[in-house]
C-alpha cells in the first residue's frame, strides 16, 4: 500500500467513524426518546433542554441518519472485502460510543426530579471512562493489520 493509498484510507475511515457515531447517536436519541418522569405541567427539572423540532424534521433527520448508516457500512465491508484495508469490526466501538452519548443525552434532557444527580454522575464517573476506551479501542482495532494477530505475552 502507498503512502497515498494510506492516507486515503486513513480519512475515510475517519470520515466512516464519524458518520457511525452521529448516524447511531441520532437514531439512538429517536429510539430511546423522551424519559421525563414528570408531566410538563409541573415545571420538571431538566439539566440541558432538550431540542424542539418539528415532527416532519424528527422523521427527516431519522431516514437521513439511516440512510447515511447503511451506505457507510456497505461501501466500507465492500471496501474491506475487495482491498482488506481495514477491518470493518472498528466502526462497532463507535457506534457504541454514538448510542452511549444518545444515552446520556435522553438522561440529561430527561424532565423529572433529581435529574442533576442521573446526569451529573454519568458525566462525572461514566463518561470520562467509556469515552477514551471506547476511541481507544476503535483506534486499536482500525490500525490493526488484517491477518495479523497479536504477539503472544512472554511466558
């Protein structure tokens, strides 16, 4: 593989990870949807407000997330069965990062009582450890030749 060759692959994994993340973020926040416990009419207590869209929007914004999934994910097992560049298997980490921060999202925007101490503890303790491993682990598993397996540890 050339150097060129590299870097092109490079950037379309990339570009891959991060249209995995956003497209299963958004279609995690749609499936998950709104987890307010107290009705509107009793002023909850929410940390972030959640975005209002418009219903047609919410339905838009979902099909171009799907779409833009499974076209990423085509071209990209496509890709790999025809050059083996990557391994399609490190776009998995990301897209559990997508649906963990669609998670955390739903729980911060969630109107109901005590939601600081929810979202304040998944911010805190939660996220400063599924975040790095889960970028670290997709940047292990995207870097990792195809065919080659890990050394051995000394016995």
């Amino acid at each position: 593989m050339t150097e060129s060759t590299s870097h092109r692959s490079s950037g379309s994994f990339v570009a891959a990870a991060i249209l995995t993340a956003c497209g299963v973020f958004i279609v995690a926040w749609f499936l998950i949807g709104d987890v307010s416990e107290v009705p509107e009419s009793r002023n909850p207590d929410r940390m972030v407000e959640a975005p209002d869209l418009p219903a047609d929007a919410d339905a838009v914004i979902v099909v171009a997330a799907i779409t833009a999934l499974v076209a990423v994910w085509v071209r990209y097992v496509s890709a790999d069965s025809r050059h083996r560049v990557r391994r399609p298997r490190a776009l998995v980490p990301v897209a559990l990062l997508g649906a963990y921060l669609a998670l955390l999202g739903r729980v911060i925007t969630a109107g109901t009582v005590g939601v600081s101490i929810g979202g304040g503890l998944m911010l805190i303790f939660v996220t400063p450890v599924v975040v790095p491993a889960l970028l670290v682990t997709t940047a292990v598993m995207a870097l990792r030749q195809p065919g080659v397996s890990a050394p051995e540890p000394p016995v």
